[in-house]
C-alpha cells in the first residue's frame, strides 16, 4: 500500500507548478517567501528535483538583472550615486548604449544568474561546513543548492530603482540563514556566521577596491598639478 500524498498546502507552490500553471506558481512562492519566510522553508524539501529550484532562480534572477540593467540606462547616473564623490565626476550621466545592450543583457542573464549560483552555493556549503552547521543536515551539496535557489528570490528588490540592490543583498543574505538552518537543521547562529562570513570578506574587498581607487585617483591628480 503507498503512502498517502502530503496535503498541498505543505508542499511549495514551485513544485507544484504543473499543477498550478508556471506564473501562478511562482507568484505565490515569491508571495510565501516575502510575506512567510519561515513557512516557506518549512514547506521546501530538503531533497528533491534540482531542476526545480534551479529553474526558479533562473527565472527570478533574470528578472532582477532585466530590472537592474533598464535602470542603468534609463535613470540618470545609474548606480553612480554609490561611488565615492571624489570619483562620480568621471562617470558620464546614464548609458546610451540603447536597446541592443538592453538586449543582450536580458539574453545573458540566465547564464549569469546560473554561475552566480553555482559559485555562491560553493562558497556557502563550504563556510556551512567550517562552522559545523552540516553535522545534523539530512542532505548534502545539493540542499545548499536548494536554498541558495530559493534565496534567489531576493533578487526581485532590483525592481526598486536606486537601492533595490541593497535591499535584495539584505534580504537574500537573511534567507540563505533561514533557509540554511531549516533545511540543513542547524542552529540559527551557524547559519548566520555562515552566511556573514563571505559577506564580510566581500564588503572588506569592496572597501579596499575603493580605497585603491580614490588613492590612485588622487595620485595622478597630484601629478598633474605638478606639471
């Protein structure tokens, strides 16, 4: 005799996409992670069809970069409001790069969106194992996989001109926490460090890059002052 089959309601919409219809599916599971976070993962298996998350973060990570590349040419200065103001003078104001750049964007983006993730989740699984957050984990690499994935959601904030890419890093970094402590049934505290460890050797990196850079640039203002 087979088992019964768990209620709808238990299981995440994206996985029940043939059933529900591809945009419907993916409405509710966007709705479920932004709205119900923790009920969102308690309804993600841990194991399963790779393809399945794979394939929801393809399609919100393309979503988010279509967002973000239209803002970069239609907005004035883009993202150049971030840069250090000794340096903003030296980007020119929007991109007029048009609708081919727009174009091939939008084609690149999934394969973008795909080594991200796969570059991410290794970083991740390794960090999740230097603070012992796998010990108990029922699944392996491929839970990992499986929140990265779904945590891919918080790349739809880029559809907030200016700073929805701030607000997407802060969400996404908390829902690879949460995600990483349900499914890999870890404390919330491994899974924070394991999530803060990269982001902090990311922020440092963007820091020295800056710093660099404004050094650099007063340098060869310097130079030219004296010739």
């Amino acid at each position: 005799m087979s088992a019964p089959a768990p209620p709808p309601d238990s299981i995440l919409p994206w996985e029940r996409r043939r059933e529900l219809g591809g945009a419907t599916a993916f409405i509710e599971t966007f709705k479920l992670f932004f709205f119900s976070p923790a009920e969102a993962w308690r309804r993600t298996p841990a194991s399963g069809r790779i393809e399945d998350p794979l394939l929801f973060a393809v399609v919100a990570g393309t979503i988010g970069m279509v967002f973000s590349a239209l803002y970069e040419r239609i907005l004035p200065f883009g993202r150049a409001w971030m840069v250090p103001p000794a340096l903003r003078h030296r980007f020119p104001a929007g991109h007029p790069e048009g609708p081919v750049a727009l174009g091939c964007a939008v084609l690149l983006a999934p394969v973008l969106v795909a080594i991200g993730l796969l570059v991410w989740s290794v970083v991740f699984h390794v960090c999740l194992a230097i603070v012992g957050a796998l010990r108990d984990s029922p699944g392996g690499f491929s839970t990992t996989i499986r929140v990265a994935s779904y945590s891919a959601v918080a790349t739809l904030a880029n559809a907030v001109p200016f700073v929805g890419g701030l607000i997407g890093l802060g969400w996404g970094l908390y829902l690879n926490a949460k995600g990483a402590a349900s499914l890999h049934r870890t404390s919330s505290g491994r899974a924070a460090t394991a999530v803060l460890i990269p982001a902090f050797l990311l922020a440092l990196l963007v820091l020295v890059g800056i710093a660099v850079a404004i050094a650099v640039f007063s340098a060869s203002h310097t130079m030219s002052r004296w010739k």
